[in-house]
C-alpha cells in the first residue's frame, strides 16, 4: 500500500520534532495550511501527540517519530 497524502502529511510533521528533548514540542498553526492542520489533529486522534495542534510526543508518538525520522535518513542517502 503507498502512502497516501495523509500519511505523508502525519510523517512530515513527525519528522519536525527533536527528538533530543521531551521538553520541546511542535505547534501547528493554522496557517500552516488545512492539510497540516487536519494532520496535526490525526495524530492527536491516534493517540500520537499531547494536542490537536500538536503539543509534545506520547511515548507512542516518540517510537513513531523515531521511526519516520530515521527512515527519512536511510532514503536521503
């Protein structure tokens, strides 16, 4: 199954978390666009993030964004 624009939409916004830190989070703003936005409330419906705008990773979420951040690092090589 490829990824559909939705997932890609959720993928990029998992990718732009440090995962250096619990103490920072993402803040998807309404300017950012309705798809972002409407992905930012996915991953909070998943169970993924702190807040329908984003917020802070769960622990579900960290495993998810490591996963889409290290994937994103095998294929730009």
């Amino acid at each position: 199954m490829p990824y559909s624009p939705e997932l890609t939409a959720e993928l990029n916004i998992l990718t732009q978390f440090n995962l250096d830190t619990t103490q920072e989070g993402v803040k998807v703003h309404g300017s950012a666009g309705p798809k972002a936005v409407a992905a930012a409330q996915r991953l909070f419906d998943k169970g993924i993030t702190s807040q329908p705008d984003g917020g802070y990773l769960t622990e579900l979420g960290r495993t998810a964004a490591e996963h889409a951040q290290n994937l994103l690092l095998i294929l730009k090589e």
